[in-house]
C-alpha cells in the first residue's frame, strides 16, 4: 500500500530515513506520516523478545537480529518522537537502544563485528538525538565514543584513511552513511570539544585525500574509489562508491562553509 513493504528490516527503516529527511527538507508531511505508517504497522510490529531483550530482526521470517537493523530503527523512533511526541516512540527508541548496548557494543566503542561505518554512524546519532530529547548525559558520551571509533580503529582505516569496505553497492555505500552523522557531531555544542575538533580534521583529511586522488584527466569520468587514499584504476566504478565520496565533500563543505560564517 505504500511500495516501500519488503521482507528485509533495515531495508524499510533505510527507506523511513530518507521520507522523514524528505519533510525536513521540504516542509511536506507527507513523507513523515508514511513513514510513521511503515514504522507503526511493518517495523516495530516485526520486534521480538526474549531473553536477550526485545529488538528489531533483520527479516521477518527469522529471529536473527543485528545493530545494523536495530541502529536504524532506533533513530527512526527517537526523530519520530521529536515530531509527534507521543511518548510511545521515546519508548521504542530506548528499548533498541538498551538491546544494542546490551548484545552489540563493545567496550572500544564498536557497534557491531567487523565494525562497519555505516552501523558506527547510525547508532552514533541516534544516541545523540536521544541525548537531546532526555539531556541524559550517557547518551552523548556514547555517541562520541561510537563515532569517534571509526575515525581512531584501525579496524576502519587505512593509513589514517577510512577503509574500503567493500565493492558492492551496499559496502561502498556505507561511507555516506557515515560522514553526514560525523559531521553532525562536528556541530553539536554539547558534545566533548575534543573529540569535535579531531573529527572535524579527520574529515578535511579524508577530503584532502580524495581530492588528491581524483584524476582530473579523466574527466567528466573522474571517479571516486573504494579507498581514498588511491586514485580509481577499474573500468567501471560503484555509484555507492560515488554517493560515498559526494557525501564526504558535502560533508566537509558543510563544516567549511560555518567555519567561515563563525569568523
């Protein structure tokens, strides 16, 4: 009934994201209360409980559950309670939060194993948004810690660069997830300063470093690698690839562009 209904979890909760950015962006509601209607009646109807809590299973015909599904349904619930406070979704939000806490993190700050960025990011935001709506402290400090860890593991980086993850589209994909939650961070004035200050330069680093590695030559077939930190040399390049390196340039344009209005 809306044609966004299919069996993957995280896959609809992806799809919730981009409709409540959609309102933000536009002011039209529309996309917001579809994505109130798809997380009330085909998301949090699909959680499960057992001993291990409640949380968000990555299909709906097995009970295996993940941070990358439950991470996205966490702040899916928290942005929805900022929206349309009904109490209900602070609720949910804080229930997938504990559920990851208590089966997923780990002590360093990784959200999940292997560590993937997309999971750091996400899970990362929605413990900043939940900061915001409680003013609970623990929440931003897992926030940092979370985000902070893809920008410090050497579990996500190359020479102080951010890995590649992978070239399918979902892996090279997961970067833009990433970048614009870091950047986020960046801007919060509530978060601890240094660790805002050593992402704000991780991330001019990443940006010089794919600038750098942009063969201009080629243009306009001047393509993004899995890795920054070296120039594309395949045949045929990742859009997930693409929309990664698009959103780590916006992302630091976006910092450049207020380090200039703040002076």
């Amino acid at each position: 009934e809306t044609g966004f209904l299919n069996s993957f979890t995280d896959d609809m909760c992806w799809i919730c994201l981009t409709l409540i950015h959609l309102s933000e962006a536009t002011g039209d509601e529309k996309f917001v209360n579809t994505a109130k209607k798809i997380y009330d009646q085909y998301i949090i109807t699909r959680a499960l409980t057992d001993n291990k809590g409640t949380g968000l299973p990555w299909k709906d015909n097995n009970n295996e559950r993940n941070a990358c599904t439950n991470s996205p349904g966490c702040l899916i619930a928290a942005k929805l309670y900022k929206i349309f406070n009904q109490e209900n979704y602070l609720a949910d939000a804080k229930t997938l939060y504990n559920y990851i806490v208590n089966n997923s993190l780990r002590d360093d700050g990784r959200v999940e194993e292997p560590p993937l960025t997309y999971t750091q990011g996400t899970f990362g935001e929605a413990c900043r948004q939940l900061y915001h709506i409680t003013k609970e402290s623990n929440y931003m400090r897992v926030a940092e810690k979370v985000i902070n860890y893809a920008a410090t593991s050497n579990r996500c980086l190359k020479d102080g660069i951010l890995r590649s993850e992978g070239t399918n589209m979902d892996q090279s994909l997961f970067k833009a997830v990433y970048i614009p939650y870091a950047v986020n961070l960046v801007f919060d004035d509530d978060a601890d300063s240094s660790v805002r200050e050593y992402l704000r330069a991780f991330l001019k680093n990443n940006a010089k470093a794919l600038r750098d590695n942009l063969d201009r030559t080629k243009f306009p077939a001047m393509y993004c690698n899995y890795y920054w930190g070296s120039m594309f040399s395949d045949d045929v390049a990742s859009m997930g690839a693409q929309a990664s390196g698009a959103s780590l340039m916006e992302g630091v344009a976006r910092m450049t562009v207020n380090e200039e209005y703040e002076q």
